[in-house]
C-alpha cells in the first residue's frame, strides 16, 4: 500500500514539473500596440530594440521594444516595404518613392517588392524584373533576376534572391554570381545576419540550407512570413499559428494565434518575437523558451502614448518583479526534482 502511494506522490511529482516545462515552452505577450490602420510593411532590428509599422495609409511608425513610439509620420501614399537595421530604416511607396530614414533618396519607376537594408547602409531594392543594390543613395549594380524576394547580410557580403523564373540565387557584394539552382515557388528567402544559413518557404514547405546551398532540413508548413535570427539558430513561421523551429528541424513549440498575420519577425537568440496583422494591431512576445518571464495580464487605462488619431494607443502592460519570479519557480523546480530523486530512490531500495 505504500508503495502505491508512494508511486501516486511520484507521478504527480513529475506532472507538476512538467507542467513548469510547457510553462517555459510557449511566448508571452507582453506588449500590444493598434496603428488604427491596415498594416502592410513592418519590421524589426536584430536586437530586438528598433521596430518600423508601415500602413496603407502612408503612416510610418517607429517604436521601442516596448512598442512605444518615438517618432510618426505621414507621407500620404501607402507604405508597401520596409526594412529596419541597427537603428535606421528605410521604407518604400507605391509610387516608387524610397527613404531613408524619412529622407527621400530614391525615385523609381515601378513600386518595389522587396527591401533589405545592411548595418553599412546598403539597400536591397526588388524592383518588377530587376535587383538593385543601393549605396549612398547610388545604383551600385542592377541584375534582371526576376526578384520576388531578397535577402542581404547585415556586412552586405552576400545577397540570396528567390526568382519568380523558378531559381534561387546568391551573390556576393559586387554582384558576381555564387550559385544558382532551379527552385520554383519559392516566395519568402531570408539569410542569416553573418551569412552562414538560409531559410526560405513556398506555399506548403519551409526549407533550411546552409550558405552553401546543402538543404538540412524541411518542414510541412504554410506560412505568411518567417523570419530567421541572425546567427540562424532559429525560424519563426508565422501563419495561422507561431512556429519556431530551430536549425537542427525540431518544432519548439506551435502556438495559435487570431487569423490575420501580416508579418513576423524575431530578435538574436529568439528572445522576443513580434507579429503586425492587416488589421492594425501588432503584438511583442518574450519567448519564454528561453526568459521564463510571467505571461502579463492585460491592464486597463496603462496608455502612456495617444497620437492624434483617436483609435490609436499603446497598451504597455508591467513585467511586475521578474526576477523574483523567475527564483522562485526555480526553487519550486529544484525541490520537485530532488523529491522524485529520494522516492525513485525509496522505491528501488523496498524492491
């Protein structure tokens, strides 16, 4: 009789602990923030700290990682790229008007599809059948690849593009042609900060090679965006739902999210993740895969920022004393651990 009791206690030993480990394996919200516009263009620097919302009613926000503003604007045309390194952004009209970090530099003919921007300033334009690489505000080289998307390191040593011709290429800073290999469907490529790993997607499956061009793994998912971290340890796929993978294939965790996922985007060592819906809204997420921060309730009345449009706020929720928390469920962690050691231990001795 003891000794089934003793089996009860152990099992709901390791049930506590492994309710402690899903605690760990899922994102948090933290912070939300409403644009009071449909959001087309967003992106996120490597850090985490740098975030620009771009809406299609010409609005450009940049924000904090708290998801609090520091500078808005509007250029009356709806922003259709947009692309964010370090702390300079550079963002693209429909007219085929290209800025930097709201200065006007370019004038295209046709609106791009695509942007990158390097930490050196290097900008990355798709535009219709042609990619260009943009310096000093300069045409440095421009190569008829059929571009439907494009990726740049942040040095701007490498550059990999997905065709709409069925290829997918890499180049290197000068424009000189590294590989190219038939892949039809690709519509999403992204490379890593320092160049070593690529991530790209079609319609149904996610793909991740190294630099090279040797496929690793892929996965059966559809996605709207995805993004890759700079050392490429991780993949975030956004879709119906947030998937990060890491760059072995494994699944870390699949959490659901509400329809309407525009992009996505996450910082080194995946620890924050953000998601902009066509809706306006746009969510920040501690990855608690690797912080363990408490999920934040939502508080009413914590705005601290209304511009002068009426239905746009930021909601900034308080992380309370984190670090208290995080000592304590550690404690709770280690006590469970040592407990179910001693009774596996009592019972080995009984039997």
């Amino acid at each position: 009789m003891k000794k089934e009791n003793m089996k009860r206690i152990l099992f709901a030993s390791l049930t506590v602990l492994l309710s402690f480990h899903l605690t760990y394996a899922y994102p948090q919200l933290v912070q939300s923030f409403d644009v009071g516009d449909n959001i087309y263009a967003a992106d996120m620097s490597h850090s985490g700290e740098i975030i620009a919302l771009g809406t299609v009613g010409g609005d450009i926000f940049v924000l904090d990682s708290n998801l609090r503003v520091i500078t808005e604007s509007n250029i009356d045309e709806s922003i259709i790229a947009l692309a964010v390194s370090g702390r300079n952004y550079t963002f693209a009209t429909i007219k085929g008007e290209v800025y930097y970090n709201n200065q006007n530099i370019l004038n295209i003919e046709k609106a791009p599809n695509c942007l990158d921007l390097s930490n050196q300033g290097y900008l990355l334009v798709c535009q219709a059948d042609n990619l260009s690489l943009i310096i000093n505000g300069k045409e440095y080289w421009t190569k008829q690849v059929y571009p439907r998307d494009a990726s740049i390191t942040d040095d701007g040593n490498y550059i990999v593009v997905a065709g709409r011709d069925g290829n997918l290429s890499l180049f290197d800073r000068e424009g000189n042609l590294i590989w190219k290999h038939p892949f039809d469907g690709v519509k999403i490529v992204r490379i890593s900060e320092n160049g070593e790993y690529i991530s790209f997607a079609t319609d149904d499956k996610v793909y991740f090679a190294d630099r090279w061009y040797n496929i690793l793994f892929d996965m059966p998912i559809k996605v709207k965006d995805m993004e890759i971290t700079g050392d490429g340890s991780y993949i975030i796929c956004g879709g119906d739902s947030l998937i990060l993978l890491d760059r072995y294939g494994h699944e870390l965790w699949n959490y659901s999210l509400p329809k309407g996922l525009e992009k996505v985007r996450i910082s080194d060592f995946a620890e924050k993740i953000l998601v902009a819906y066509w809706d306006g809204k746009v969510e920040m997420y501690n990855n608690l895969k690797k912080h363990g921060y408490p999920e934040i309730e939502k508080k009413e009345n914590l705005s601290n920022y209304t511009s002068n449009k009426s239905n746009k706020k930021v909601e900034s929720e308080k992380t309370g004393d984190e670090g208290n928390t995080n000592i304590i469920i550690a404690l709770i962690l280690v006590v469970v651990f040592i407990s179910t050691c001693i009774g596996l231990m009592l019972i080995k001795k009984k039997t």
